[in-house]
C-alpha cells in the first residue's frame, strides 16, 4: 500500500514538473511572439523551445501546399531521421493512408489537434513505429497553426519521449499554445502586408516613393563614408498616353512587366548593394547604380534595359503597344547631396529627355533648370493655344519632278505665340505629345484641313492631295478613323479633286505589320491617301513594305542633302525608288534645295519633290494666291511656275512683253529644263545678291575648285563666299580690263570678269596642279550660264524697280 501511495506521489509529482515546463514552454513561446521579427524566425524559436523548454524530443512545423495537397517541414528541431522523405514527414492529403499514419495529417484534415499517446505500439501506425524508435518517441502531439497569407496550412508536431505523455491537461495547455502561435504568425504577416502596402508597389512589389527615398539615402550615406559616386535615374516609360489610348487594363499589364524587368535588370547585374530599383509617383520608376566609375558606363548599362524595354509589347484586338522608355540621370555627389534633391533633377533630365526624339539616356545638367522653365511656360501656354486661334496652317507644295505641275500640298502646323512669336514646331510637337495635347490638336489640323480642301476644291479641275502628319500618339486613338470619317463627311466638306493623305513614320507601321494594315484600311475605306513619311531611317525591313496599304512613299530628307555628291546616298535613294515601281508606288523626295538635288534625284526617276528650291511653306491665303488662283498658276498652265513669275500678274502689257523677251533670251543660253530650274531661283530671289550668293554655292562644286569669292563693285564690298585680303582685292581687279582675267600660279588663283559692266569679278582658288590653259578651260564651260543668270537677276531687278540698266 504504501508503495503504491508512494508511486502514485511520484506520478503526481511527475505530472506537476510537466506541467510546470509546458506552462514555462507557453511563456518562453509568447515572449517570443512579443519579441517576434518574422514568421520563419516565430517559428524556428517554437520548435527551439519545445525541445529546450518543453523537453519535447522532436519539434517540427509542416506546410501544406493548396495546390499539390502535400505536406513539407519548414522548420525543425531535434534529431534529424535517417530518411527525411519518412511519411511522418512528408505526406500527401490526398492519400488515405498517409491520413490515417501520420497524427499531422489527421489534424490539417479535421482542423484539429490530433494525439497518439502509443506511437511505437499502435497498429494504425505500423509504418511508423521504425521511424519513432530510432528517433526515441513514445508520444506523438499535431497542432493546428492556422494558415499562411497564400492559404498553406500549417502543423505543428510534437514528439516527446515517454508514452501516454499527452493527457488532458498537457492537451489544454498545449492547444492554448498552439492558439498563441497563430496568433503570433497572423499577427507578424498582418504586420509585413501592411508594411508592404505602405512601402511598396502592390503591383512590381518594388519600394515605394516613400520607401525608396529612404533607401537612396541610406546609400548616398555609405558612399559619403566610402568617397564613392552614385547614379540615380528615373525610367519613364510614358504610361499616362498607353493608359489614355489602350486602357487601364492594358497600362497595367505594360506596368507589371516592366517592373519585372526592371528588377530582373537589377538583379541579374547586382555587384554591391547601393543597386536597385523603386516605383516613383506618376508610374515611373526609380534606378539606383552605385560604384559609378564613368558616366559611359551608366550610360551603357541604361541603353541595355532600355533596349529590353523597347522589346516588350502587349497585344490587343487592335494591335500591338509598344513602350517608348527614357531615363533621366543625376549623380552624386556632382549634382547634389540630398535624396530629394537627386531624384528631382533625374526627373528633370527624364521630362527633357521626352522632347529628344533619338535620346534615351540624358544626364542632368544646370542649363536643363532654364529649359524645364521654358517648357513649362509653353506647356501652358499651349493649353488654350487653339481657343486662342494662335495655332495656324502653312502649306508646302509638292510638284511632279518631271513635268513641274503642281500635285499637293504638305499641311504643317504653326504655333503664333502673342509674346514668344512664332515657335518651331520642333519646340512644340513633342510637348504636344508628351502633354496628351496631340490629340485635340491632331482633331483640329484634320477639321481645318478638310475644311481648307473644300474651299480650293472649287477652284480646281485636276486631282489634288493635301496630306497631314500624324503621330504615334494619335494613330493609337482606334477612334481616329471614326473621328475623321465624320469631319470629311459633315455638310459642306465633301471635295470632289483635293484627297486627304496622312502622313505616316515607318517606324510606327512596321512595328506591328498586321495591326497596321487593320489600322490603315480603316482610313482607306474613307478614301484617304497614306504616305510613308521619312522612309529609309526606321529599323524595318523593306520587304514589309508591299503588305502596308499605302499609296506613297516620302523619301527622307537625309538622303537628299548630299544626293548630288554621295555614293551611298545616292544607292540608297536608288534601291527606294526601285523597290516603290516594284509595287507599283509613287515616291515624294523632300528637302530639294539645289538645283544639283533636282537634277539627280528627276533622272533617278522619282515621282514628285517638295523643298525651298520651289517654294517655302505659306499660309493657306498665299498659297491659294500663289499656286491656284489665276490664268498663270500651274494648275492651268501647266508647269510649275515661279515668285517672279506670279508677281508679273497685273502690271502693264510692256512689263508682261518685257518679262517675255527675257524669258527668250534665257533659252537661248540654256536648255528648257535647265531654264525652268534656275527661273524658280532667280525669280524667287529678293536681290543680285542674292542670286550672286546662290551661283559662289554653284561654283564651289567645280572640279579641283579649293574656295570661291565674288567680289561686287570696286573691291571695297563684303565679298560674297570667301574672305578676301585688301591686297588680293586690288590683284583680282585686273580682271576687268584686258582678257578679262588674272591668274596667279604660285597661289594657285584666278580671278575672271564675270560682269565687266557692273564691275563684278570671281576669284577662285585651286588645289589641283593644273596649267593654266586647264584651268580656262573649266571655268569657259561653266561661265557663261553663271555670267548669263547674274546678268538676267540685274535686268530683272531694273524691270521690278522700273528703269532698265541700274544695277541693284
């Protein structure tokens, strides 16, 4: 008897140090909950504490994937089994037999604690008791702990060393533990979602403005300690216009993916850790580089993530978006020393970076202060730009290079400031763009176009174009089409010869081929023309071209400026005009300036020429005036005519028979086509001077001519073209008396009486070793058209200024 009183004291006394230890397990386990600083911390300080504490032999916490319905350890305490893939361990939900063997399976199945008091002898857990002897388990414990923020279950499990340990009160104090737990757990991943949606995007799960400031900071700090400089950039990548043109659900699949390269960028180059990135206000991103060496190495690795950004698209029943990034850059500690301070002048860099069409890095500078300002004031200004009436339309014609008729007009916009005057469109078209502004202002100049063609369409029997330019911006607008099909078809718009044509850059075609051929036919089906605008600089290849619904091609201006004296241009241009008679297209050359462009680019066959060598664009009044009013305008006449020639209308018969007689004496010199070139210049120019100006650019292309001036008078004049000395201007005058020129073989000049009249002679240097006889020869071939087109700009001059024979 008292044997048995004595072992029942001792099983009580037992009962009592368990107890005593599972109540310090609870409290060692919620001081760690109050000390807690993650869940995966949380739950490695439960399973220490189960063993260390608790006196558990084994501690271990499962997670069960929604998705596969298996069961994992995450964290663990206490000796390792010699087969971790024991199916105490890792099991699956959906196997019956794993529910009924492991206790931990049975509680994430009912949701509740689950206890086997025999876990070596217990029949249901024969595959088991292998595994608890090796491991010294009598007693097995799984304790439900809730679930994670993604929806995994969580167990924890139990083990301790003697059988039949878990009894109603060990239950009872372990379940209120199990309860603190997932308390504790819920409450850490409460605490870090609200830290991550105060300080980062939800949708990159990038820092934050706020966030990303403080960090910038932190590593502006450790590059003050260190002496190192630091690159802050802001990505823009213009989401405010896909947003506006594609929708919210578009601009926010483009956001996510290109947080996803930003921070693959990041990553994938990381070397320190002042590298990263952030999302910014107004969906702009935040680039951080530290260990800055050389700007050209920021710059290069900038033009590397802009490049990968300019290869993502989203597709949509419309087409393709593509992304038009730009990064502005600040370093430290060359233009601040403040977080705030960086980031603002980055921004400053990235907003001026917009109106740069071929930049995508661009590093701050204190000149951009003053720019910011003035583009600020313009932006503005621009606002009410059309209520104002200060937005206006310049008209360019566009000629047929072979018979010199009138076949269109390019539509270019002007802004009339009322203080600043007139600002070029260079200024004030990109921040149109940037600003969203393009889109009513694109509505406008096909409102004002469209009713400008209805007006010159009565004046007309021959089939006219008038094209307009259209952006990128606006040819996203899928409403586009419809807005214009409505204005050309409103009451009193309707043309009968004067066709709308848009504009239209290679580059925004040819991105995505079948989205623009939908996009193009929409305008066709309007009767539209398209035209390639500045065809030849894109990155695309030419044989896409026979797919696109277009009707011309617009030779850019680049390849036109040394069309007469480049090879490489002159291929270029060749292979474009090849492959436009291939399928049947018509060609525009624009920026014809010299006669020399013209006359390449007419034998190189192309169809039509825009550019100063014909006429400058004017307002629609003097356009009308000029090109389509009257019995002397191309539009009846025939051929492209000239200023002079439409100034001739309404003066005297004697004037008009004069002009005629001079016109005559001109073909007797030089042939038809050459007189109709050089007829558009004489008569366009306001002075002889002027003209003189124009023959120095002329003789300046002569073979082996090293420099060329044209002095006027007596010698005392500013020569035209070269600088002359005071003693070379007395030598050359001995051009005019004898055989009406000066030659000087040891420096290699000669001086020729171009006008002896009028006193003008032309000086010409040579870098060639030629004979003197070789040199007369080359300037006799070129020197009477020159010396006959200076003559005609004198006599014209008198004829305006009416009295013959004084010179200007």
């Amino acid at each position: 008897e008292i044997d048995q009183k004595t072992q029942q004291n001792l099983r009580h006394l037992e009962t009592e140090r368990r107890a005593n230890r599972l109540h310090a397990m609870l409290a060692a386990i919620n001081v760690a909950i109050v000390r807690r600083e993650n869940a995966a911390q949380l739950m490695r300080d439960i399973c220490r504490i189960a063993c260390d504490v608790g006196r558990m032999r084994q501690a271990w916490i499962s997670e069960l994937d929604p998705a596969t319905n298996v069961a994992r350890p995450v964290c663990w305490e206490g000796p390792l089994p010699t087969e971790l893939a024991s199916s105490a361990l890792i099991w699956s939900l959906d196997c019956p037999s794993d529910r009924a063997q492991a206790p931990s399976a049975e509680a994430a199945w009912t949701g509740l604690a689950s206890v086997n008091n025999r876990l070596c002898t217990d029949p249901s857990t024969a595959p088991l008791h292998a595994y608890a002897r090796e491991m010294g388990i009598g007693s097995s414990l799984a304790l439900p702990l809730g679930k994670t923020p993604s929806g995994q279950r969580r167990i924890l499990v139990l083990g301790a060393p003697e059988e039949d340990y878990f009894e109603a009160e060990e239950m009872q104090i372990l379940e209120q533990l199990a309860h603190d737990a997932a308390f504790g757990l819920h409450l850490i991943e409460t605490e870090q979602q609200l830290a991550q949606v105060s300080d980062f995007d939800q949708a990159t799960g990038l820092p934050n403005e706020k966030q990303s400031m403080l960090l910038l900071q932190a590593a502006i700090d450790r590059a003050t300690a260190d002496g190192k400089r630091l690159a802050v950039g802001v990505l823009d990548v213009d989401f405010q216009s896909i947003v506006g043109h594609w929708g919210s659900t578009v601009g926010n699949v483009m956001f996510e993916l290109v947080g996803q390269e930003v921070q693959a960028a990041c990553e994938s180059t990381r070397h320190d850790l002042d590298k990263g990135a952030g999302v910014l206000f107004g969906a702009r991103f935040a680039l951080l580089i530290g260990n800055v060496d050389t700007l050209g190495t920021v710059e290069q690795s900038l033009d590397a993530l802009v490049e990968r950004l300019q290869q993502l698209t989203v597709s949509t029943e419309h087409g393709l978006v593509n992304l038009v990034p730009k990064v502005g850059v600040a370093i430290f500690p060359d233009d601040g020393q403040a977080a705030t301070d960086l980031n603002d002048k980055a921004l400053v860099a990235v907003d001026l970076a917009r109106y740069e069409k071929d930049t995508n890095v661009m590093f701050f500078s204190p000149q951009m202060l003053q720019t910011k300002r003035e583009k600020l004031r313009l932006e503005q200004d621009l606002q009410g730009a059309i209520e104002r009436g200060e937005l206006v339309l310049h008209y360019q014609p566009i000629l047929a290079l072979k018979s010199g008729t009138l076949r269109g007009f390019e539509a270019l916009l002007r802004w009339v400031h009322p203080e600043l005057g007139n600002i070029p469109p260079d200024q004030f078209i990109a921040l149109a763009e940037r600003t969203g502004l393009i889109v009513p202002i694109g509505d406008w100049v096909i409102q004002e176009v469209a009713r400008q063609a209805a007006i010159w369409d009565r004046l007309v029997s021959t089939e006219l174009f008038i094209s307009i330019n259209v952006s990128a911006i606006q040819l996203q607008d899928v409403h586009l089409a419809e807005r214009m099909g409505q204005v050309m078809a409103a009451p009193g718009m309707k043309a009968k010869f004067l066709r709308l044509a848009l504009e239209v850059t290679e580059s925004h075609l040819l991105a995505d081929i079948d989205g623009s051929v939908a996009m193009l036919n929409r305008f066709k089906a309007l009767g539209v023309a398209i035209i390639i605008d500045d065809f030849g600089t894109g990155y695309s290849s030419l044989s896409y071209v026979h797919r696109l619904p277009v009707d011309i091609i617009k030779i850019d201006k680049s390849f036109v400026g040394h069309v007469d004296t480049s090879a490489q241009d002159q291929k270029m241009v060749t292979g474009i005009l090849a492959l436009s008679r291939s399928i049947g297209l018509e060609t525009v050359v624009e920026g014809i300036e010299r006669d020399a462009q013209l006359q390449v680019m007419e034998a190189m066959g192309c169809t039509y020429g825009q550019g100063f060598l014909f006429d400058r664009a004017l307002p629609a009044d003097q356009t009308q005036q000029k090109w389509l009013l009257g019995s002397d305008s191309p539009i009846s006449h025939g051929e492209a005519k000239t200023q002079w020639e439409i100034r001739a209308r309404g003066k005297s018969a004697e004037a008009l028979a004069e002009r005629k007689k001079l016109r005559t004496k001109r073909l007797s010199v030089m042939g038809e086509t050459e007189q109709m070139k050089w007829a558009r210049r004489l008569m366009e120019a306001a002075t002889p001077l002027e003209v003189a100006s124009l023959i120095v650019k002329n003789v300046v292309t002569w073979p082996a001519c090293k420099k060329v001036s044209l002095l006027w008078g007596d010698g005392d004049n500013q020569p035209i073209g070269a600088s002359v000395t005071p003693a070379v201007a007395d030598w050359a005058q001995g051009a005019l008396s004898g055989e009406g020129y000066c030659y000087d073989d040891l420096e290699r000049k000669i001086a020729w009486r171009l006008l002896p009249r009028e006193r003008v002679v032309l000086l010409l240097y040579f870098s060639s070793e030629q004979r003197e006889s070789a040199l007369r020869a080359v300037i006799e071939s070129n020197l009477a058209l020159a010396s006959e087109r200076l003559r005609l700009a004198l006599e014209l001059a008198a004829l305006k200024n009416g009295h013959k024979g004084a010179a200007d």
